[in-house]
C-alpha cells in the first residue's frame, strides 16, 4: 500500500564557503534522497539575523511532495547539513548550510511539536528571508490560519534583495 503523498516546505540557508553553491548542492542532493521538487523561489541575499557579525546570508525555500515522515526529512536535512560542513558552535553562528523544515501538510495543516521539531517552524512568522521566499512560490498559502500577505506586511522588508537565477539556481540572471 502506498502512503499518501504529503507536501513539505524547506528553507534553504547559507553564508560560508560559496553560499550560493552551497544552496545548489543541497537542493540537488535533496532531489538526489527522493524529495519531489514541486517548485522554488529565487534566491534572497539578507543580513543575518540573531548574531549580525557575519557575512550576509543566501536564503531560498522549496516546495516538495514525499510519502516521507516528516522525522526522516528532519534526518536527511541534518545529514546533508553535515555533509556540507555545517558546525553549530554557538546559537545563530555562520553556516555552509541550513536546512529548517517550515511547513508540511497538503494544505501546510500539520501541526508538529517535539523536542527536536516545531512545524510551523518556530520563527517563520518574523523571517523576511522565509516569508519573502515562501510568499512567492505560494502566495495563497496560511500559516496558522494567518494569510502570508498578511504576516508579511509585518515585516521589515528593507535590506532583503532577489538574487535572479534560473530555476535550477546553476545560472545568475542581469536584467
């Protein structure tokens, strides 16, 4: 019997080590593990957020369909992080990578509070570089019952900058 197919959202992070490759490869490998690309935003050039003292960050979020549970994306997430050398030696530190799951659900619905995972992500709703990018690939969606556009006119929008690429992210765009 099959599972049923389930939609996930991953935001994607990176400030160390060729960010923007970083991005690739993690997408590609996600693609690689089994996760169904539905659809993904352009890539947004930040400040950091929590610990400003690094390098601006490259941020993204992709759209994917699995029969997975969520706690093996969790596992393939941190996996790939690790594979990318990602290191955690304080909270909000540089990274090559990372990988938070936002939503998951058809609909977004789910709802997923454990000691290792908070679904809605805990922090999504005072992101830019997470509501920005998620806004443009579902521009309907809720979170929480709350309406993206809504959440969004929130939010600081200055010093958040679209990075155009094609789909793929292999190929930066000039206008």
């Amino acid at each position: 019997m099959n599972k049923k197919l389930q939609r996930v959202w991953i935001a994607f992070g990176s400030n160390m080590n060729n960010p923007l490759e970083q991005l690739k490869t993690a997408r590609d490998n996600l693609r690689a593990c089994g996760l169904i690309e539905e659809k993904a935003s352009n890539i947004y050039q930040t400040a950091a957020w929590g610990y400003t003292e690094q390098p601006d960050f490259f941020n993204a979020v992709v759209r994917y369909k699995t029969d997975w549970g969520v706690e093996k994306i969790l596992e393939i997430c941190q996996l790939l992080e690790a594979k990318q050398g990602r290191e955690r030696p304080f909270k909000n530190a540089p990274r090559t990578l990372d990988l938070d799951i936002l939503l998951f659900g058809n609909n977004a619905e789910i709802s997923i509070n454990s000691a290792d995972l908070i679904i809605p992500h805990k922090y999504i709703k005072e992101r830019n570089f997470v509501i920005v990018p998620l806004m443009e690939i579902d521009p309907k969606i809720s979170i929480n019952g709350e309406e993206i556009s809504i959440i969004a006119k929130r939010l600081e929008m200055t010093g958040i900058m679209q990075i155009k690429t094609d789909n793929n992210w292999k190929k930066i765009l000039t206008e």
